[in-house]
C-alpha cells in the first residue's frame, strides 16, 4: 500500500508529524529515515533542511538514525523505514533522481508499503508534472523532461498563497488539470490511491 505523506513546509504543523508517526508504525527511536538533501544547493535552502531535521528529533526519532544524503549515486533505500525527500529546486532534484536511477529505487521503496516524505520540491515530484512549477524554480539544469514520477494524479503546488490563484487557474486551464493547493502547514496523506489534506 502507497503511504506517501506529502507536504509544504515539513512538520511545522504537529498534526503532520503526529500522523507521520502513526504511517510509520514504530517506536519513534527505532525509525531508520534516509534523508535526501539533493534539492537544496542554496545556503538559504541547507537552512530549512536543518530544521526538517529537527523536527523529527523532536517527534522522538534518534540523530544518528537520520542519514544525510545528497548524492544519490550508489544509495540503498531498502533498509530504511522512511525516504525523506527535502526541498529545494524541482527541477535539479528531478535531473539528479533521473540520473542516478534513483527514481525506480523510490517508486520501488515506495510500492514496498513503506513511508516516503515529501517537503515543497520532494512532493512537487511525485505528481504526474513538474511543470507548474516553473516560475517558482530556476530550471537551471536544463531539464526538458517534465514528467513527475507519478505516485499520486494530485498536482502539487506547495507554499499556495491567495495571490497566485489567476495564474494557477490559468495553468489548469491551459493543461487541462487540476492544482492541488497546498500552503504551508498543510499536507497532502496518499494512502493506496486515495488522499486527504491535513492542515
């Protein structure tokens, strides 16, 4: 069963965390987490990225159960209860994970019935696009695939805010799709093919 936990901002919201606990299943101290950096190239961005850190020592979760990453090349998911895919730029994080063949490990973790967290650009890619995001992240990559990875039909928009329904409506008029707006301190929980919003 999918059980993909996709948020805007993290855990901010102690709901999101509590309900993380409750996916996972296990003794907060017990839960083994790979966390992707990847996204985050910026020191602005490396900043929230801590945070996120913080936030799952906070739920009860053991440092040195939290492993860092961000090259994916050689990277083994199996072991590890929960990827944690962190924020950062969409369009890098997508050029990496496609690189590396990360995307198969994840869709594979993923349908094994274990727990995958998405913060902003870490949802972003689970969808079936990426391309709404593209004026909020610089594609300086050179990306030309905009293909999500498919895990939920919810295109995600994280860090909604009322000022961008014009353009957002015109994007699902023009794509024929409906956005799933997600501002921060909300999170989009796909459990098999169904979802819900926690806020």
């Amino acid at each position: 069963m999918k059980k993909l936990l996709l948020t805007s901002d993290g855990f901010v919201n102690p709901k999101i965390g509590q309900e993380f606990l409750a996916l996972v299943g296990k003794k907060p101290i017990d839960i083994k987490v790979l966390f992707v950096t990847t996204a985050s190239r910026v020191e602005k961005e490396k900043f929230y990225v801590k945070g996120s850190e913080k936030e799952l020592i906070e739920l009860g979760l053991a440092k040195e159960n939290i492993l860092w990453v961000e090259n994916l090349d050689n990277t083994e998911v199996e072991k590890y209860d929960v990827v944690y895919v962190c924020g950062g730029n969409t369009f890098y994080l997508m050029y990496e994970i496609r690189r590396t063949g990360f995307d198969k490990q994840i869709i594979n973790f993923i349908n094994s019935g274990k727990v995958y967290v998405g913060v902003s650009a870490g949802s972003v890619i689970m969808g079936p696009t990426i391309l709404h995001v593209r004026n909020l992240d610089k594609n300086d990559i050179g990306l030309k695939d905009m293909t999500g990875l498919n895990m939920t039909d919810k295109i995600i928009l994280p860090h909604y805010k009322n000022e961008e329904e014009e353009k957002v409506k015109e994007f699902e008029r023009e794509n024929h799709c409906e956005v799933l707006r997600l501002p921060d301190g909300q999170a989009s929980e796909v459990l098999r093919e169904d979802a819900r919003i926690i806020e």
